[in-house]
C-alpha cells in the first residue's frame, strides 16, 4: 500500500505505540521511529522514516513526518 502522507498532524497528542501502528499500517516500507522529545537525531534526509516524538506519558507531542 502506498501513502501520498507526509506528515501526520491528526495524530498529535495519541498514544505514540498507536501512532507508530496507524503510520505503518499505512505503509509498512516507512522506517517508524519512537523518540523521546528532544533526542538528539541526525539531519539526513530519508524519504521512508518516519520520527514519532513522545512525551512523559508516551503521547505524540509534534506532527510525524518524514525526515
């Protein structure tokens, strides 16, 4: 299944297990990253991964999107 999605703001504030799920539901080639916020990341550029910042309570605290 392919996604036109590049980013995914309606999954702001869910649980980021959920949100990794939803994501790779909609395309299992995507890379699904769960990161605390403020983790350090590298700045290359991948069009098939995906970062899921979480918070204290495991919920997604930015917009997914494909970096």
């Amino acid at each position: 299944m392919s996604s036109n999605h590049k980013s995914w703001a309606n999954l702001v504030g869910k649980p980021a297990d959920e949100a990794v799920e939803a994501i790779k539901k909609e395309n299992s080639n995507f890379h699904v990253i769960k990161l605390e916020d403020g983790s350090p990341v590298t700045t290359d550029e991948r069009h098939d991964r995906v970062r899921v910042f979480y918070d204290e309570n495991g919920n997604v605290v930015s917009e997914p999107k494909i970096a």
